[in-house]
C-alpha cells in the first residue's frame, strides 16, 4: 500500500521520519513502550477515532515538547488511555483536522485494524468481545470509501488551485504570463533539485514535475523580475564589486546562475575565474550574454546539477547564489548550495550569503479583507469570508505595508550559511510579538534579512520586510500566516507559540507550516487556549 510505505514522521519526534508507516509504529512499540496499534484495537476505534488520537498525539507532542523530558512526555501522553479509559477528545471533531498535513499515520492506524493477519484480527475480536470479522469487514469498507472521498477531494482542489491561478496550455509570452509562469514554478517543483542545482542536462528520465519547474525558470519573465528587484540585485552587486579582499584574483562559484548577473558582477570585480552552474534552457541565454560582454575567458558556464556536473577546479574561494525563496525556505534551493559548499569551498573560504534572519510580527490586515465589503456601492463581504478561509489554508504571499504592524518584529530564526546542514532547514522555533497599539490582529508576518559579512571589506545587508517604499521591497514579497477569528489586541498584549517548519512529504520542495499560539493578555487577564493552525506553502 502506498501509505504505508510512506515515509511518517515519528510520534515523539516531529523532525525525525521512519521510511514508512509501519517502522514508525514497531519503533514506537518497542522504543516507547506503546503499541498504538494495540491501544486502537482495545479502545474499539473507527477510522475517525484513529485520526482523532493521533491528531491529539502530534498537538501534545509540539505543545510539551520543549518543557518535558522523554519519559514524562510518554507518561503524559499515556496518562488519557489509563487502563482503556475512553479520553473525552475522541468525541471532539475538532481532532479531525490533522496537525501535521498529509501523515500517512492517519489512515495507517486504521489500516492496520482493516488489513491485519488472521491472529491480528481474533486478537481485535477478543478486545471487542466477538463479531471481530463484521466489524472488520465494516471497515475495510469505510477505509476504502474514505480513501475513494480524499481522492475526489484532492482532484477538485488541484482543479480550482488550477482555475484560480488561470494556469492552461496556452503558452503566452513575455510578462503578461509571469503569474502563470511563476505558478507553474510553484506547481511543478519536486525532491530531486532547486533551479540551480542537482541531475545533468535532464533526459528523458526526468520527471514530468522535475522538467516543469526547470522550465519555468527559461521563461524570460521570471527572470526580468528578479532583475528588476533592485533591493536583491543591488545587493549581490554591492557584494562582489566592493570587497577585494574576497573577490579580486579569486575563483568564484555560481550555483544556479541564471541569466548570468552575479558572474558578470564577479569578473567585473577582479575574479580570476568565475563558474555558473543552471540547469534551465537560460543557461544558453546566458552563453550569449558572457560573449556579449566579452567575459567569456572569465566566465564559465555550466548546465547541469551542481551534484552530478563536473567542475574545472577541485576548489573554489567563494560560493554564491541567490537560493532564497518564499518564507526564506520555499524551493529547497538551499540543499544544493550545502552540496556545492561542503565539496568544493577551500577551507578559509566564503559561503555568501553568510548569515540568514527570519522575522515575525503582528499584522492588522483590514483594508485588504475589508475591500469587499463595499465594491463599488455593492455588498460583495462573502468573497471577504472567501478569502480568509483560503488564508487559513494557504499563507499569503503579499506585498504589506509597515504601518500595518502592530508590533515590533521578533527574530524567529538565524541560519548561519557557513556551517549548516540540511536537518536544520527544517525547525521548531518559538516566538513571542508584543502590541504596541490597539487594534485586530488579523495574521502573523514574516520576512527574511540577508546578510553578507564575513571576511568583508564592506559588509552588505538588505531587507524583504514590509519597508514603507512599496518601490523598495523584494519580489519575495512577505509571507502572511492569517489566525483563526482573528484576535483583539490592547496595547502590551502578547501572542506567542511555536512555528514548526518541515518540508511536505509529497514535495520537499514545499512547505509544511504548523502554528500553535495564544492570545498572551498584557493586563492580567487569563491567557487564551493554545490553538493550532496548518498551513502549506505550495
């Protein structure tokens, strides 16, 4: 079954995954002590009592992760099923929407009681005091009815995702198809690589998927408009023309180079030998472009992935790459350029950008919701619950202004490019935003700041916050993760929790995005109930 041989994540550690569902489980039984299967069996659950329990288990996990050691954690989570007591939040719906998207531990559980061997299903008819096989039959059926529902479901929604982003055939041009372009960007990508990085020219093993999203990337839009983000190109430009000491005379290394920009800024600026690695058709494009301007015994170009291409040099001085995407992580880019760091970068080298920060703050979002309530002296406030319902989904990737911060941003997550790994791309962060006015709070925002510092002459940084000059901010735009009803602010109140970050199971490319949260007030008052909200950055 292809659930379970999906790769779960495990029960008591959200960042550690088993490569499948049923090595999750005997690592659980024999680890923890706590045969889930068993316990489901016993407490006679249906396939909606299976993902109530589970649900419960991951929100309970996240929420005392971090203030219990690993023998009280399994004793409090323990603690509901105290000889097969029945916990009350096997009646509460609300333990039907899942706090991890896509867990293959949800269906898996009720799997395992539909698709037991014999002496699995006489040990559930024992527990259940007979009639074992009706029921079992029972609910195979469910199962497959349900699976038979998630699937239409999953269908439509991929249809409207379709229909709502006007992505068709039809191929267009130039920049009136940039939002379609960047959604087939969006849609396309998968595990095997970011736009620059990884698999040599793409042959005809490449996958449908894998061949969308390096395609997007030859797409002449795309490209015009992180060119003409002046905040992000300047800066690379800044870096590499105004420190010497780093670029002057050296070997530069290029990891998904585009068109070309960052390699052209280097020999400018003195580099010995500069290599760009792309594996889009752009790469041609950007041939031309080095010719052009007669840096072609400078600069080198390389279509491939950076894991599989060959280089000319066994090491290079500097490795630089613009990698960033959505909510700084969106696209994995960042894989490949660990890759080309850990095997190529000289000891005493630069990774550049060297030093990452994620912010997050309080937003007041009413002029955008409250547009529809009066369009054009018509009352059109249904789209208005339309879009916050998506929102509550899908984060919304926006331009915001400064004056709708309700508070000062607070550092979420540092990432130091020089020394990370893999593993730390994905997190659990907590965070805490103080009001510094009154008013509805209707999302949390987050931005990035890029840094280039180390070994410097010149040190350079830039910003993709909410900046008051609309002109002034990034094509990376902000990321916006709206809270359920929304929360009145008094000056001084708190709202804190956790973000946890991990790539989605059907594309690590995307985003999986939980946020557990409450409403801190600033004046004594009781602190509001923890809430857990889901969001995919897809």
């Amino acid at each position: 079954d292809e659930g379970a041989s999906a790769a779960t994540r495990d029960v008591l550690y959200h960042e550690k995954e088993h490569e499948s569902t049923a090595a999750c489980l005997s690592h659980c039984a024999s680890n923890y002590g706590w045969d889930l299967v068993e316990l489901a069996k016993a407490l006679k659950l249906d396939i909606y009592g299976s993902i109530r329990v589970v649900t419960w288990l991951r929100r309970e996990v996240a929420s005392k992760r971090q203030d219990l050691e690993d023998e009280a954690l399994i004793q409090h989570l323990r603690a509901p099923f105290d000889e097969r007591a029945r916990p009350a939040f096997l009646e509460d719906d609300d333990y039907l929407f899942p706090y991890l998207p896509d867990d293959p531990l949800l269906p898996a559980l009720a799997q395992e009681l539909g698709d037991g061997d014999d002496d699995e299903e006489q040990a559930g008819a024992s527990v259940r005091g007979g009639g074992g096989g009706s029921e079992m039959a029972a609910l195979r059926a469910e199962n497959e009815r349900l699976r038979e529902e998630l699937q239409q479901q999953q269908e439509l929604i991929a249809a409207a995702k379709a229909s709502v982003l006007g992505v068709d055939d039809d191929e267009g041009d130039g920049i009136k198809d940039s939002k379609r372009d960047e959604a087939e960007r969006r849609d396309g990508e998968n595990d095997d690589d970011a736009g620059g990085g990884g698999g040599e020219d793409g042959g005809a093993a490449m996958k449908k998927s894998e061949r969308s999203y390096f395609d997007s990337y030859s797409k002449i839009a795309i490209h015009q408009e992180m060119l003409s983000d002046r905040t992000r190109t300047g800066g690379y430009r800044d870096f590499l023309s105004n420190n010497p000491s780093l670029i002057k005379d050296k070997v530069v290394l290029d990891v998904g180079c585009g068109t070309g920009i960052l390699c052209l800024f280097a020999a400018r600026a003195g580099a010995k030998l500069v290599i760009g690695i792309d594996m889009s058709d752009i790469i041609e494009d950007a041939r031309e472009i080095v010719r052009a301007n007669g840096f072609e015994d400078k600069i080198t170009l390389i279509r491939g992935k950076v894991e599989d291409v060959t280089l000319p040099v066994e090491q290079v001085d500097v490795v630089v790459s613009e990698w960033m995407g959505y909510f700084l992580l969106y696209e994995s880019m960042m894989d490949s350029v660990v890759f080309a760091r850990d095997k190529y970068l000289r000891p005493g080298g630069v990774c550049m950008p060297d030093k990452m920060e994620m912010f997050i703050a309080a937003i007041d979002d009413g002029p955008r919701l409250d547009f529809w309530n009066d369009v054009y002296g018509f009352d059109m406030s249904v789209m208005r619950r339309k879009v916050r319902e998506r929102c509550l989904i899908d984060p919304m990737v926006e331009h915001y202004q400064g004056k709708q911060l309700l508070s000062a941003p607070a550092l979420l997550k540092s990432l130091d490019c020089q020394t990370l790994t893999v593993k730390d791309l994905e997190f659990s962060a907590p965070f805490r935003v103080v009001a510094w006015r009154d008013s509805q709070c209707d999302a949390l925002l987050s931005w990035f700041d890029t840094h280039f510092r180390g070994g410097c002459d010149q040190p350079v940084s830039f910003t993709t916050g909410p900046v008051p000059n609309l002109d002034d901010q990034t094509h990376w735009k902000q990321t916006a993760f709206y809270l359920e009803d929304g929360v009145s602010l008094k000056t001084g109140d708190a709202i804190e929790g956790v973000i946890h970050c991990h790539r989605a199971h059907r594309n690590p490319r995307h985003l999986d995005i939980v946020i557990e949260w409450a409403h801190v007030p600033g004046d004594g008052r009781p602190r509001g109930p923890t809430k857990h909200q889901t969001y995919e950055l897809a």
